[in-house]
C-alpha cells in the first residue's frame, strides 16, 4: 500500500471527534469513541500561524465575516485579536470547543495543540476554558 494511503489510514484511525448540536451553545465537539487521558484529540489537525489585528484594522470586512471572527477568536484585553494565516476557511473541528468552567481538555503548552485532562467517554462533549486564551 503506498506511504499517503496509509498515513490517511492511520490519520482515520486516530480519528475522536465530530460535530453535532449542543446542550451547552449551539454546536460542540463530541467523543465518536472513548479519548484517553493525555492525548491530542485533534491530532493531524492543521497547524497554522497567528496574526495579531487590532480591531480597528477589521472595521471594513463584511459585517457577518466580522461576527464570525469575533465567534470563533479571543478578543484580547487590549482590544487586539489573533487570527490564524488561513483565516476562517482553514478553521479545524477544535475551533468549535465550547466554554465550561470545567473543561474536560486544555490548550498545550505550545499554544497550537490540546491535551485531553482526563478519559473523555463516547458521547461527551469536549469543553476547554476560553479564559486559557487570553494573552497573560
């Protein structure tokens, strides 16, 4: 079997997560299977690069692309916000996390990867503490 068939094999395999409606807001990130601890449910996800805007500089996008960016990305204290290079169409399934005060996944160390913080069962849904992307 060639190389790129099996990493797409193997990329499946580690496959935990999909989307679906949420008791919490909307739409959520679900366990397709049990997660263990200590692992990047998102693993093969995209890493991408971050570009630091302040707000005034997206004034001008279309209103419902600007409603997105503020959805989906942290606004800082200073009034500035991140966005990945890619933009919004090169967005991952762990952008959909939703907020909980006790989050059953955290951002890693490097800022770019999650870590499950305990066995996540089937079913359940993936949560992480926005208040962790705030810049410190």
């Amino acid at each position: 079997m060639q190389k790129a068939k099996q990493d797409i094999l193997k990329n499946l395999e580690n496959t935990y997560c999909r989307i679906r409606t949420s008791k919490i807001n909307g739409v959520g990130v679900f366990a397709i299977k049990d997660i263990p601890k200590g692992i990047n449910p998102f693993n093969k996800a995209k890493a991408q690069g971050w570009q630091k805007f302040k707000i005034s500089e997206l004034r001008f996008l279309d209103k419902e692309v600007f409603k997105m960016v503020e959805a989906f990305f942290t606004i800082q204290k200073d009034n500035t916000i991140y966005i990945p290079k890619g933009g919004l169409n090169e967005m991952n399934i762990s952008y959909i996390m939703n907020d909980s005060f006790k989050p059953n996944v955290k951002m890693a160390k490097d800022e770019v990867n999650f870590i499950t913080l305990r066995k996540i069962n089937k079913g359940e849904e993936l949560t992480v503490s926005y208040e962790t992307y705030l810049e410190k």
